[in-house]
C-alpha cells in the first residue's frame, strides 16, 4: 500500500481491518515544484469562478505572484486580502477581520499560508459553506488537512470546528526556502508521531481503546520518510522537503481516520499545549507549535527510556496526595489550568476502580508495553537528529527554565483523557521520580 497522502485520498471511502470506514475530509493534494502555479486549475475543479485569496505580507511575498498569476491564467477573477504587518496571532481580531473584509461576490476561497493563515481559511470557508484550497508557504505544522482551527479565544488557546480544505498544494520549491525555524517545526511535529503512535499503542493494552494498526503504519511510513531526509531538509533538498510536507499532510489524514487525534499527538503535544496555554495566560515565553512538540519528544523520549530503566530494576510504588498535586497545578498553570482541575474532578485517571482495572492490564502485558516501548527511537538519536538542523532540544532554548519541566511533565496526565506517558507513570507509581528525571 502506498501510504503519500495522494494514494490515501485516491482510496475514498475504505472498510478497513479495524472495523471502522475510513475516509479523509481532504479531496486532493498535490506536493511537487511549482504546485502554486496549479492554484487556478484547483480553482476551477472545485467549481471556483470568483477567488477570495487571504494572505499577509510574508506569504505574499512567498507564493502570491504564482498564486494570482495561476487564476489569471486560468481566468478566475479574485480578490486578494492582505494582513497588513509581519507576524498575525490567530486570535478574534485576525478572523474578524477575514470575516468583515470577505467579498460576497467571490465563491471559493484560497488561503496563501501555513498555521494561522491556514486556521483563518478553514473557519471563514466553514462559515461561509465554500469549498477552500490551501497553497502552503511553509511545511511547519500538521493541520494542513484537519477539520479544526487551533485559534485563540479570550486568551486561551482552544481549538474549533472549521472546515477541512479540500485540496492542499504543497510547492517544494517554494516550501524549500521558508525560514529555517519553519522547517525546523515541521519536521518537530513529524518526530512527535514517534511518540504519539507508540502511545496510542500502550492505550491500547492498556484502557483497551480503539486502535487501528493501518493508520498507525501509515503514520510510521511518513515518519520514517522525515527521519531518513532530516539531514538534507535545510539544503533544500526537494525529496527531504515534500517528505515532510506530505507527512504533514498524512497526518492529518490519518487523525480524521481514526476520528481522534490519538495517532498523531501524545505527550510531546501535552508539553507544547501547557506552554502555549501557560503563555497566553501569563505572558512566559513560548516558540512554535512543531519546534515545542521536538523539544517534548526529546523530554518524553528521555522518560520512557529512564521508566525502562525503573521497571527493570523494580521500584516501590510513591503515595499520591490528591489534594497537594492539584495545588501545585493551579499555581503553575494559573486562570489557564481551570479546565484542567476541571477534568481531575471526573477524569477516568483518578477513579480507584478505573484505575485498578488499568494497573492489572498493566502486570498482565508488561511484556507487550515494554516491547512498543522498545520500537521507540532513543532520545539520543533524535536530539542529535534534531542538534544536525540547528533546532532547540531543551526548554531553556526557548526561554522556558528546565527547573520547570517536572511539574509540566506531571500536568501533562491532566489536560485529557488520553492515555501517555505520565499516565502510565501514575498508574505504576513512579511519576514523581520519573518526572524528575526529565
Ligand atoms: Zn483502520
Ligand atoms: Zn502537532
């Protein structure tokens, strides 16, 4: 099977082995060089006649002479709006202002961008019923084919229901000369599917929740294409660069598949969440989506080898005070950690039925959890992987004080229902050890 995300789309709608049909949102995607000059063909197959184009300053400057060029050619009038100024935070402002600045006459939506510009498109087509293409400027995060926009809301970080562009086009060569720390982010969020995969695995032995072992191949696939082309992501190497594009594109993909966002973010995306609520809430520092999810896989690598290491020598499990840990939680998340004590109230986690079933699931297949735990790659390899492209490897590299990840490693159990690595920490007792370790 071939695992691009063209062949995965080309699939439709596919009964598969675990029981579930599966089929993406997504209706085309097209990674090659000069794929922006495709822009008004797409156009026209998805039945445009009147282009709304959104774009700020930068990805003008990136693709929006082929973008335009590309509708002219294919005669499809449009409208470009521009965000005045260099950097757009996804917040109410910025998705008013599309909103307000929209052209009623036009009846197809083109998005020049990558992350916000991206989000902003997704929720103004959703809104306005029209089918959208994305013409990416920058392979730096994995939303390029989801159905939700991570936006910010009252200061908070929240993610909402918009629509999945119906075709994504991913131009290498333009791709290939977006800022380094673009690339850096989005090979960050391929190295997370490492962990998450894995993850998704152990939640599997261990609570016995959905898992399908296509998606979770399909995953490995891409992944694999990134860490084999890493070292070549930065010389513009056309291979390297559309591997991670088309990864990016895969894994959303594989997230809609399995109707959960189990495959493609685990804890290195529980790291990357605290700090982007922690900085909409109380103003710390905080870097990219991708490059923090690279900074949490290298933490989380680290933990699972040092738990390894624990489970080997036998450990005697810690007393948990319910009570303490949700007070350390509210002073170091602030007004962002409500939904967090929220959860704690009724999570499954601390239930004391739920969490015997879990811990007995657990001696039952210890085995089979250390052998996921063992397909992982070191964190060593990644770091040095990841050293090799010049991207952070540690929070202090991005402003965050390494005296911190203990408790955020610990709060990441808190944000969901998903089962990780500080879950099955708790689970065994050693969470306060492990976590200081990290
Ligand atoms: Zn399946
Ligand atoms: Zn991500």
């Amino acid at each position: 099977m071939n695992y691009d995300s063209a062949s995965l789309i080309e699939k439709g709608a596919y009964r598969c082995a675990c029981g579930k049909i599966h089929k993406a949102s997504i209706k085309a995607s097209y990674v090659a060089p000069g794929a922006a000059a495709a822009a008004g063909a797409y156009a026209k197959r998805f039945g445009g006649t009147k282009a709304f184009v959104l774009a700020d300053e930068n990805t003008f400057a990136a693709a929006g002479r082929q973008v335009t060029a590309s509708l002219s050619g294919a005669g499809v009038p449009y409208q470009v709006f521009l965000y005045p100024g260099e950097r757009i935070e996804p917040d109410e402002k910025t998705v008013g202002s599309a909103v307000l600045h929209f052209d009623e006459t036009c009846d197809i939506l083109i998005s020049v961008g990558s992350g916000v510009l991206n989000d902003v498109g997704k929720i103004l087509a959703g809104m306005r019923g029209l089918p959208y293409l994305c013409v990416a400027t920058a392979p730096s995060m994995d939303g390029f084919a989801s159905s939700t926009s991570s936006v910010i809301r009252d200061r908070l970080k929240v993610s909402v229901n918009s629509r999945c562009p119906d075709a994504v086009l991913g131009d290498t060569d333009i791709l290939k000369a977006a800022p380094k720390i673009m690339l850096q982010a989005g090979l960050g969020d391929m190295l997370a599917k490492c962990v998450s995969v894995a993850e998704w695995q152990i939640g599997r032995i261990v609570t016995g929740e959905y898992y399908c072992p296509e998606i979770a191949a399909m995953i490995r696939a891409a992944l694999r294409k990134c860490i084999n082309g890493a070292e070549g992501l930065l010389q513009g190497d056309d291979e390297a660069v559309s591997g991670v594009m088309d990864g990016l594109i895969v894994a959303g993909i594989a997230a809609d598949w399995a109707g959960v966002s189990r495959p493609v973010s685990g804890t290195e995306h529980y790291f990357s969440h605290i700090w982007d609520m922690r900085a909409a809430a109380l103003g710390t520092p905080s870097s990219l989506h991708g490059v923090q999810c690279a900074i949490g896989t290298v933490k989380t690598l680290k933990g699972y080898e040092k738990l390894r290491g624990m489970l080997d020598a036998g450990v005697a499990p810690e007393p948990f005070n319910k009570a303490a840990w949700l007070k350390t939680l509210s002073d170091y998340m602030g007004e962002a950690g409500g939904q967090m004590l929220k959860n704690a109230e009724t999570c499954a986690l601390y239930d004391p039925q739920a969490q015997a079933e879990r811990q007995e699931n657990i001696r039952k297949h210890l085995f089979e959890i250390l052998g996921v735990i063992d397909t992982l790659p070191s964190y060593g390899e990644i770091t040095s992987l990841l050293r090799g492209i010049g991207a952070p490897t540690s929070p202090e590299e991005i402003g965050i004080p390494e005296s911190e990840t203990a408790v955020c490693f610990k709060a990441t159990k808190d944000i969901r229902d998903k089962y990780i690595l500080s879950s099955l920490a708790f689970d065994l007792g050693v969470l306060d050890r492990l976590a200081e370790k990290i």
